[in-house]
C-alpha cells in the first residue's frame, strides 16, 4: 500500500519537474527565436544605429546573435540544474 502512494508522489514529483522544464524549454526557445530571426527581420532599422562605427544590424547578424546564444547555452544549463536539484533528480558531479 504504502509503495503506492511513493509510486503516486514520484509521478507528482516528475509532472512538476516536468512542467518546470517545459516552461524553461519555451522561454529560451522564444529567445533564441527573438536573436535568431526577429532581430535580423528589423536589420534595416538597426543599420541607423551604429556600434564602433558598425550598423547594428551588421553587428547583431556578426556578433551579438553568436554571444546572446553562448549565454542563453550557459543560462539553460544552470538553470535547468537547479530545477532538477529542486525536485532530486540532479546528476552527481
């Protein structure tokens, strides 16, 4: 009986991690898109701004795409460690 009910609240525990990770996965899945097309959609307008001398838009198509999505890759990781650590099923390190 009791091994039921451990049964039902592991199921409990992975729906909520689950839910948790979901709604990670959904959040950087928008902004990788924000930095991946919606930026270089507005690329003319970004051209009236410049950085060092360079058009915005050049830049974020050169570089600060490349730089926002090695920091999304970085912020998904720790993150998504903390959450598997809030619900104990973290890997080891």
């Amino acid at each position: 009986m009791s091994q039921q009910a451990s049964s039902h609240q592991t199921s409990a525990n992975d729906e909520a991690h689950w839910q948790k990770t979901t709604k990670l996965m959904w959040t950087h899945l928008g902004i990788w898109f924000f930095f991946g097309y919606v930026v270089h959609m507005f690329a003319p307008v970004l051209n009236k701004i410049t950085i060092i001398g360079f058009p915005l838009g050049f830049y974020m198509a050169a570089q600060g795409s490349l730089i926002a999505f090695v920091v999304q890759l970085f912020m998904f990781a720790k993150q998504q460690d903390r959450i598997d650590r809030e619900f104990g099923v973290a890997e080891d390190d």
